[in-house]
C-alpha cells in the first residue's frame, strides 16, 4: 500500500504547463501532460502534499488499479479484484465519479453504478452490512477513468474540488475561481518581489492570490476537510507535520513584511467590492500585504515598477446582448491607461471577448489561452516602454 502509484492532477482546460511546471517545483517527476492533467507518481501521503501545496490544480487521483475492460460486467468484476476494505472502514459513506467514454455506455451513471455495486458487495461481505453511498463528495471518493478499452480505478484524495481555495466568504459578480487567478498569475512575468497593480479588482481574487504567493502561504491550509482524511490508510500524525511545517513557513515569511509598505495594490470604483476583497484578504490571513483603495481604475496609484511589476486588468467582458458597444470605451481607456500611466510595467488583460481586445490599440507580446468557466478566455500581455 506504500508503494508509489500513479497520481494524476487534473486542471482546468489550458492550465496543464502551468500545472506541470508547478509540480516539479514541488519536487515531482511529470510523466505525461495535456491540458487538463497531469501525471506524476507518489504515494498517498504525496497526495496529502499536493493537495496541501497545489494552487493550480482541481482535484489529487490516486490510481490503485489500471486494467482492460470492454463493457460494465468486465469492470464489475476488475473492480471486485481490489481490496476496497484496505482503504474504505466499515463505518463510512463514499461517491463515485467518473470519466466515461466507452460505445457500450449510453449514461455515465450506470457505470458509476456498476463501480459502487462492486464496492458495496465486496464490502458487505467483509463487513456483513452495507456502507453507505451517494452524490455528496466531503467524504471518501472513488473516481473511474475509463476511455475505449482503457479503465482505472482511483481515489479522488481531494473530495470537493481544490480549485476553491477557502478564503472567499464575500463576492462580487462574477467572480474568478482562485485556480484560475494563481495559474494567471503563473503565466505572467510578475515575481514576488516586485510590484503588482490590479484595478477592477472585484472581489479580490487575483490580488489575495498574488498575496498568498508572496507570503509562501499554501491554499490548504485554509480548509480542514478533504477525502484522503477519511480514508483508512489516513496517517493523521504525518498531516499534522506537513500543517504545521506549512504554517511555520508563511508565519517566517510574513514577519519579515510586516513593517514594509504593501506592493500589491487592488483598487475598484465600487465600495461594495473593495469591502468584498478586504474582507477575503482578512479571511486569507494576507490583508497586510495588499492595500486596497476606491478607485476608478485611471486613478490608480502606481510605485516605481522595478524589472518584474505588472498592472493586470480583469475588465467586463459583455456578455449580455448590446454591452459590447459601451464596453468598447472602457477598452480603449485601458489601452490609454497603459501608454499613458504605466510605462515600465508589463500590462495584462484577461477578457473573454477577444473583439473588444482589438479596441485596447496596444501590440499584444502574448496571447495565453485559458478557459474562465465556460468562457474561452484569453491573457494578453503587453510591455509598456
């Protein structure tokens, strides 16, 4: 059971390099990639690390077998082969999700079906009852991922999505997912050290991000619950050890800003959600790192941007029949505000209308794709002589 096995990270769709370069920052081996995973190998105490280090990702799959199968009744029977009572205790509640793409499968939800029957009988001859099953994913998770002839069963270690990184309690319309913001900043030349404006700041995301970033301070800490804690094979004393190792490491780096003004600034010309921001910064632990003002985004104040400062914009976007025309304006002010106040930082954009981006006036230096929920979006770069 301590053997390493293959780990699999999923992501939102474009952020797989960006995922990839993060875990071998952390020391992890990338053994395949595409854009919305990522394989390495590890043990199911790594997968208590990834979920604990990881700010791109979505979700931590422990694979425990791989094997072929052409319709359900195969995958009954793989499925009875694994020793499920090794990792799920007889007192326990699990869900099933999965992947599915096979000709013999019409709905996703018979296969789910098939793996929880495999569980649950094999269980209920173990155990002499029969644990309990269904949606809710708070506690242990059985992920299939089976395509063609190809199957294999995991444990999603992460339960609920990691994507959520815990500190959001206030929000604004239209709110950025927090993966999606740290993998933003990851694509931009921003460093830690260095200077970063965020106007049109909304609920904050991308400034608390850029904040727990420059503070060292991981996402899981902020949440006390994921699958892997309830799974047998759960070493709690080693999860204390990586906590606490975690928290020593942000409360260090901290105290060494503590008497530095902020250089992370967030401004937005609605109070309501600069309050918003302030109070998931709180929530956050970071808010002495950020200073958050009122402001139209013109008024923004900017300090010298050293080599590596970046102004990031994340405006409207028009989604609604006829805004596109009166967002055309604020496009082409962003693109003056960038010649006329910014010289010396790298601009950016993140929009999800590419026809509005025309009206900035600016040459764009990169076109990064991402996907904002549904949105096909992109991050445009620009530098600012």
């Amino acid at each position: 059971m301590n053997e390493p096995q293959r780990i699999t990270v999923t992501c939102a769709p474009h952020n797989g390099p960006l995922l990839a370069e993060e875990l071998k920052a952390l020391g992890y081996p990338v053994i395949s990639s595409s854009i919305l995973e990522v394989s390495t190998e590890g043990t199911l105490q790594d997968c208590m690390y990834l979920n604990l280090h990881l700010r791109t990702a979505n979700r931590v799959l422990f694979r425990i077998r791989g094997f072929r199968c052409a319709n359900a009744d195969q995958l009954y029977h793989q499925l009875q082969t694994v020793q499920w009572d090794q990792y799920i205790p007889a007192d326990s509640y699990f869900s099933v999700g999965s992947y599915v793409k096979n000709l013999t499968i019409r709905d996703t939800r018979f296969a789910n079906l098939k793996v929880k029957d495999a569980i649950v009988d094999q269980l209920q001859q173990k155990y002499g009852k029969r644990p309990d099953s269904g949606p809710r994913q708070d506690r242990i998770v059985v992920f299939l991922h089976w395509k063609e002839r190809d199957a294999g069963g995991f444990l999603d270690t992460s339960g609920e999505s990691i994507a959520r990184h815990g500190y959001r309690r206030v929000t604004v319309e239209a709110p950025m997912q927090e993966a999606l913001a740290a993998a933003i900043l990851h694509a931009t030349r921003w460093q830690a050290d260095a200077p970063l404006v965020n106007p049109m700041c909304g609920s904050g995301t991308l400034a608390i991000e850029a904040a727990l970033l420059k503070a060292k301070k991981v996402p899981g800490l902020l949440r006390d619950n994921f699958a892997f804690m309830h799974l047998k094979t759960f070493d709690r004393k080693a999860w204390e050890q990586m906590r606490q190792e975690a928290e020593k490491l942000f409360k260090q780096t901290i105290a060494d800003f503590t008497n530095q003004m902020p250089k992370i600034i967030a401004t937005d010309q609605d109070p309501t959600a600069v309050s918003a921001a302030r109070q998931n910064a709180v929530q956050a632990g970071v808010a002495g790192l950020i200073r958050f003002e009122v402001a139209d985004f013109r008024d923004t104040e900017l300090p010298d941007p050293g080599e590596h400062g970046i102004v990031i914009l994340n405006p409207p976007y028009g989604e609604r029949l006829g805004e596109e025309e009166h967002l055309a304006d604020l496009y082409r002010q962003m693109g003056d505000f960038f010649k006329q106040r910014c010289a010396g930082y790298w601009g950016y954009i993140f929009t999800g209308n590419l026809k509005l981006s025309k009206q900035v006036g600016l040459r764009t230096r990169q076109r990064m794709e991402f996907m904002n929920a549904k949105i096909e979006s992109r991050l445009l770069e620009y530098e600012l002589y």
